[in-house]
C-alpha cells in the first residue's frame, strides 16, 4: 500500500488524496509526503493510522519528512500508532485544548473512557463539547456493533483555535456500509448502500421502518444533519463511494441526502470499512437540546411518510 500525504487534505479538499491511495499489497505500508507542507484533516491520519495497524512495523516505510509541518503527525501521535521511528525531533505538548491523538477504541468500555475524556483534553464548555461527544460516541458505537472490525474504531481530532472548530475523524476497516445495509435492504452499489444509510429510519438490523428499540437508523443523518445546520462539511467514503455533504447556507434539513447539496465519486480505490470526517464550527452551533429536537422532528416524520407509503403498495394474496 501506498499512501502520499499532501500539502493539503480537509474534506473540501479531499478527492484527490483517495484516488491516490494505491491499496495493492496490504502487507506492507509506505508512507510519502509533500516536501514542504503537510496540513491534512484528522480523518486523514484516522485513515493512515487503520491502514498500518494490521501491518508489522518493520514493513511500514516512512521516509524522512522535512516539511516543517511534520511535527503535527508526531504530536498526534502516528508513528507512535504504528510503531515505526519518524526521524522527528520536536518536544512533547500537551494535547489539551489543542487534538485527541490517534486512538483505539474496542468496546463499549472503552467508549465510555474516552468519551469522559474529550472535555478535559479540549478544554471547551459542556454546551460546545455536547455535540462533539454525541459524533463520537454515534460513529464509534455504529463500529463496535455494525462493522465486523477485529481492530474497532480509530478515531482522533483537532480543534482550530483560529475558526473556532473540532475536525473529527473516525474510521475502521470492517465489511463496510454495503454489506451492512444489505442484510435487510436491497443496495446495488456503494453509493446506493450510503445513501439508505443516511436516510432517518433506515438500518441494516431490520427492514422494519424506524428500526429497532436499539438501532433506530437515526445515527448518521444525526450526524450528517449537525454539520449541515452548522454550515459544516461532512463525508462518508465506503467502497469504492464517497459521499461528501458541502457547505450550504440553507438550514432546511431532507431526508434524502441526494437533495443536500453534496458531491458524489464512485470508482474510487475500494476501502473496506467506512471513513467519516466531520466539522463542527462552535461559533455557531445551536443549543444541542433544540437542534436534537429539530432532526427528530425530521425524523418523525419521515418514518411515518415511509410507513404510510408502504402500507398503500397493493399486497397480492
């Protein structure tokens, strides 16, 4: 495998950096980057850090970095991750206030763990931190219980001072969303699978509308709904797809992804697992309590719609 970090990767930003990826020969990981300046997205190392785990260390290369930016993967802790030397001098900091460096999370147990440390490692209030913690804990959760991943969640983040936003990264190498949706509905492609995954009410646990007591099909349009009303990026990247919700200055929210304004690519280098990244500007997030109650509403009344529409297809006897 083969993986080149740029002088620029955020998820406006990130297309090139996936058709890049070069998957073939998972046993071994070489890692190159821009010689000057590297500024990428936490999702970015998220992705780099899940590739290398499986891989033993003496079959990890990474060449010498000269950008002066280097120092940011050795703070957010990915040679470390890997278990390989960067050839980096730089002092230790103190993450507070600043990232959550690259981490492992297995189980429910460690979820917990982890989820009580985000307002002390990033020093925001309890009203900025709620959302960020609800992300985390949705995308983390949907690993441990949907993904099949023997390596669980890799998740990290960094806080931008200057904007005033968490960039979150969360990625596994399970079976991925297609495998998942398709246990109890029909999705043909990549693409198809992300969409139903982000439509309110849809699962893979049960074809019943709104889901279960226990999986509701809520997590993602949550989610994807959150950086929307923030006017914030969010993508998915399973398969071969990557589904990308852009900037908008419209708070009207939809079910249906496809009528967000969104990008999508299909034919990209197939990741197996799921990859999502998100942003979260603090300047302008909503009380957390009234933006919930707005995407359920949302919810709510999607589900009923798809009910009623299924209960007035013709049934044959």
């Amino acid at each position: 495998m083969n993986i080149y970090l740029p002088n620029s990767a955020f998820i406006g930003n990130i297309d090139p950096f996936l058709k890049n990826i070069d998957f073939s020969n998972k046993e071994k990981l070489e890692i190159t980057a821009n010689e000057s300046w590297i500024a990428v997205h936490p999702v970015v190392l998220s992705m780099v850090a899940a590739l290398g785990l499986p891989v033993k260390p003496e079959n990890i290369i990474c060449e010498t970095l000269t950008a002066k930016s280097a120092h940011y993967l050795q703070r957010m802790g990915l040679f470390k991750f890997l278990g390989v030397k960067s050839g980096i001098s730089v002092e230790e900091h103190e993450s507070a206030g600043r990232f959550i460096p690259l981490t492992q999370i297995k189980n429910s147990e460690e979820l917990s763990h982890f989820i009580k440390e985000i307002i002390p490692l990033l020093h925001l209030q309890p009203a900025q931190v709620d959302p960020i913690r609800y992300v985390v804990s949705e995308l983390v959760r949907n690993v441990i219980e949907h993904s099949g991943s023997k390596d669980g969640a890799i998740v990290s983040a960094q806080y931008y001072k200057k904007s005033n936003r968490i960039a979150i990264g969360i990625v596994d190498t399970g079976v991925g969303i297609k495998k998942t949706i398709n246990k109890s509905h029909n999705a043909f492609t990549n693409m198809e699978a992300i969409r139903l995954a982000l439509i309110p009410g849809i699962t893979g646990t049960t074809k019943k509308e709104g889901g279960t007591e226990y999986n509701a099909g809520a997590g993602l349009f949550f989610i994807k709904t959150i950086a929307k009303v923030n006017h914030d990026f969010f993508m998915i990247y399973s398969g071969d797809a990557l589904y990308k919700l852009l900037k908008s200055g419209s708070d009207k929210l939809f079910a249906d992804p496809f009528r967000d304004k969104h990008s999508k690519s299909e034919k990209l280098p197939i990741w197996d697992g799921t990859v999502v990244g998100v942003d979260i500007s603090l300047d302008e997030t909503k009380e957390f309590s009234e933006l919930l109650d707005l995407i359920r509403g949302v919810y709510s009344k999607t589900v009923k719609e798809r009910r009623k529409a299924r209960y007035k297809k013709p049934k044959f006897v």
